[in-house]
C-alpha cells in the first residue's frame, strides 16, 4: 500500500487498512481523534474516556456534515443520525489509539495509529473484525469519506458533499471488493 493511496486496502480477511499522509502537526491531529468538538467535524461527537477500558459513544450527525442536506433515498435511515458505543482498548497519546466499535456481541476493532514525518504526520488506520466484504465495503466507504473530511478540515479546505461523495465511493468499494 502507497502512502496517501486514498482507497482502504483489504489487509486481511475481515480488516480493511488507509494510509493517509496529513496536514501536521502530531498533537494537532491527534486532538481531531480524542477532543468530541473537532472529532463532530470530521466523524461524530461524543464522549470519551482516553484511557485502557474507557468508554467512547460516537454520535454521527453525517447531514450535518455539510451544506448538502437531501441524503439519498438508500441513506434516508441515517439522516437522523445514528450512535455506536465502544470501548478503548489502547491509548498511547498522541500515536496509538484503538477501540470497539458497537455493542460487545458484535464489535470490530479500529486501530489508529499517528507518526510523525517531517512537517506532516502519517494515519494508518485500521478497522478489523468485520464480519463479511459486505462489512467491509460499508466500513471501507465510510471511512474513506471521513477521512476526506478530516483531511479538508486540517488542510482549510472546502469539505466535499457528505451524501453525494458516501454514493459515489461505495459504488467504488462495491466494485474494488468484488
């Protein structure tokens, strides 16, 4: 995988892995992962606990995104927003940080990791567990456009339209897992 390769790789059966090369510095990038206020302008509000067993409850608001507030008709059912629970199972600040996500009966894993590299700093993110492609064709679009979110919000820039991008990279994901 190439740094910056925008699209998850399938690392493994049931993981799904990005590389992203940001905008610096590393504690800058990191309070965008732990601080519920600069987290909600990216990928969802919520508490946490930055500690080994904290809680973490993510609140997505994904209409609230951006300025496009007509979701399509197959994304109808999250314009309200949604909520997934977790639990921190690592927490090194301000390079490594991994959590549950959903309920304990059904959780995946994501693992972030942060480096430092020159001025910028390089996210390895990884999302594991999941339970099928279709998991991670769901997970990997998800996730993708996220990340492009956060990386619009550090760099200044025009965030994309949340809907219309969620479309087209899932049609993307749909075929690159084929």
């Amino acid at each position: 995988m190439h740094l910056n390769d925008t699209y998850g790789q399938r690392t493994a059966k049931g993981e799904v892995t990005f590389i992203r090369l940001l905008p610096g510095p590393l504690e800058r990038v990191w309070s965008y992962f732990v601080e519920s206020d600069k987290r909600a302008k990216w990928l969802a509000s919520g508490p946490l606990e930055p500690r080994v067993g904290g809680r973490i409850d993510f609140h997505f608001r994904q209409g609230d995104l951006s300025e496009e507030k007509n979701p399509p008709p197959v994304y109808a059912h999250l314009e309200e927003g949604t909520h997934v629970p977790g639990i921190v199972t690592r927490c090194k600040p301000p390079g490594l940080f991994s959590f549950t996500w959903g309920t304990e009966k059904a959780s995946s894993e994501v693992i972030v990791r942060l480096a430092a590299v020159d001025r910028q700093v390089r996210l390895v993110l990884t999302h594991r567990r999941l339970a099928g492609v279709s998991d991670e064709r769901n997970v990997a679009g998800g996730w993708h456009v996220h990340l492009d979110f956060l990386l619009a919000l550090l760099e200044g820039a025009p965030p994309p339209l949340y809907w219309t991008e969620l479309q087209r990279v899932k049609a993307e994901y749909a075929e690159l897992y084929s």
